[in-house]
C-alpha cells in the first residue's frame, strides 16, 4: 500500500517541480514522507478515542465534525509549505 502512495505523492511532486510550483530546494522523497505522515495521523484522528481527543486539543472541539474545514487547511498547509 505504501508503495503505492509512495509513487503517487513522488510523480505529482515531480510535476509541480517541473511545472515550477515546488521549491526546487524541497527533496521530493522526503516531502513525499512528510505528506503521507500528515494522512496517516488524520486517519488515526478518526480511529480512536485517544486520537480524537488529541485531535480536539489540536485542531479544536469542533474539529471532528468539520471535516471539509479541515480537509481545506491541510491542503492549504502542504501548498504553502511545498510552494516556492
């Protein structure tokens, strides 16, 4: 499973890098580890009370029953963070 997100997340990288939206500066493997790190704890923010409650401190009480919310700012983050 893994191999596969690993190949996703590097192939739409490589094309921001070539269509000039991702730092050049950022390595496209390790970002790719950054990126399913993020999915991966907001999967377990779902999963479990411990996660939910840790979720809540985080992100805010509400934040369980506003996904589409969160959904925007992590996208609004890793752009940020990816962009030159």
């Amino acid at each position: 499973m893994e191999t596969v997100s690993a190949k996703f997340y590097k192939a739409a990288l490589t094309s921001a890098l070539n269509d000039g939206t991702l730092d050049p500066e950022i390595s496209i493997e390790t970002a790719s580890f950054c990126i399913d790190n993020i999915l991966l704890l907001l999967q377990f923010s779902y999963s479990t009370e411990y996660y939910k409650e840790r979720m809540k401190i985080f992100a805010g009480k509400s934040s369980l029953s506003h996904d589409e919310k969160i959904r925007k700012e992590i996208i609004y983050f890793l752009k940020k963070a990816l962009s030159k």
